[in-house]
C-alpha cells in the first residue's frame, strides 16, 4: 500500500493546524537494519544496488521489533520503499499485527557516482566536492545525485501528510540516515551542518512528538539499547 502524495501546508517549516489539539502525534524513527555495507561505511542511497539486509540486519530488525512491541502503542507502520528499509519494516508490522504502508518521501538520497564508496574513497577521488557537499546543502552529491535541499523538501512533505493523516496517533517511520537526519534537524529548528553531527545507528530508534499546533519535540534519539545482543 502506498501513502498518497496529498496536499502539503508546509515544507521545512511547520504549518499545519491539527485538529486534535489534546493528543500529540508521535512519529517514531527506525534507521534500517545493516546491510553488507553498513560495517564498511559505504555510501548506500537510492541510485545504488538496493542492498537487502544482512543475517545482522535481520537480527536488529526483529530486536527493534520486540522492543516497539514491549513499549506498545504504535498505530501504523509507514516504509521507505527501498528494500532495506521494507525489510526491516515488514519485521516490525509482522510483531505489531499491521500493514506496512510505503512513502516514496522516506527514500534515501541518491549519493550519485559515489554510491558504494566508503567517504574516505570519496575524500581521496572527490576532495573538493566532498567539502562543498559537506558545506552546504545545496551541492549536488556525486555529480548526479540529489542534494539535502531537496530531501529536506521531500521529508517535510512526508511529515506533513503523516500528520495529517493519523492525529493523534504513533508511527513508526522505517527509513534511512540522511531522510531520518533530516526530520529530526526540521524538527530541531537546526541549520543543515547538523546533518553531519549526529549519530543515527543502524537499527535505533529516535522519536519526535508534535502537538495539535505542529511544533516539534525530539523525546527520543539514537536509542540502540535493544541491540546490545544482536551486533
């Protein structure tokens, strides 16, 4: 099942009057479980091979999974439709007893000619357009890829339809590190270079709460608890 593309009210910034002013909407973040490539560090986006997750990432899945269970009150499961991030989410939905909806939104950014490279690969063939990508977000990733403009866009739509769509309600958000990075910076009100300084695991859970009025309140980042046995 796919979430529709809607009407947005707001882009980076908030703009949207909910109707249920009593109860909060908490959108729960889950970076995806590893890939063959997590351990190495390389660059997996969305203009790559579409990893799956490894025996590793199967494992976090479901111990995310179990956790999300144990703690309760989770409404709707809402994916990336990369494979990855499906996977994991198809795990979680599986123990919840829902159905994994997929935002094109939630996609991870396609790094270009550098999908696949470690960022020291990147430093040593790319060094100049590392350091403008790096500078600002508006520089195009690999030469071809998407900047974090236009994810920041993309993710602030997707919040606002999931806003929009289950007041009231907790979600949990299956997605990637540069989207999941992002939501939690609009949510901060925080200038892009915090992009790169904050450490969002594979498999952790973050949460952001947002009242009737729309503003945003991180309660939750980078909780990897749950995994101390399956690394």
């Amino acid at each position: 099942m796919s979430i529709g593309a809607g009407t947005s009210r707001g882009t980076a910034g908030m703009n949207i009057a909910l109707a249920d002013q009593g109860s909060p909407t908490t959108l729960v973040l889950l970076r995806h479980g590893e890939t063959a490539l997590t351990p190495e560090k390389r660059l997996s986006g969305s203009g790559g091979s579409d990893p799956a997750l490894s025996e590793t990432g199967r494992r976090q899945a479901e111990a995310a999974a179990r956790m999300l269970v144990a703690r309760g009150a989770v409404q709707a499961v809402v994916s990336s439709p990369l494979r990855r991030a499906h996977q994991t989410a198809e795990t979680a939905a599986r123990l919840l007893g829902l159905e994994v909806q997929v935002d094109e939104g939630l996609t991870e950014a396609d790094f270009g000619v550098w999908e696949g490279l470690t960022f020291a690969e990147v430093r040593e063939r790319y060094p100049d357009e590392l350091a403008a990508w790096r500078a600002s977000p508006a520089a195009v990733p690999g030469g071809t890829g998407e900047t974090f403009t236009a994810v920041a866009r993309r993710a602030a739509l997707s919040r606002d339809r999931l806003l929009a769509r289950y007041q009231g309600q907790t979600v949990l958000v299956v997605s990637h590190v540069g989207v999941l990075r992002t939501l939690v910076r609009l949510a901060l009100g925080a200038p892009p270079e915090s992009l790169f300084r904050m450490e969002l695991s594979a498999a952790s859970l973050s949460a952001v709460a947002y009242d009737g009025e729309g503003n945003a309140s991180v309660q939750l980042l980078n909780d990897t608890s749950h995994l101390a046995d399956h690394h």
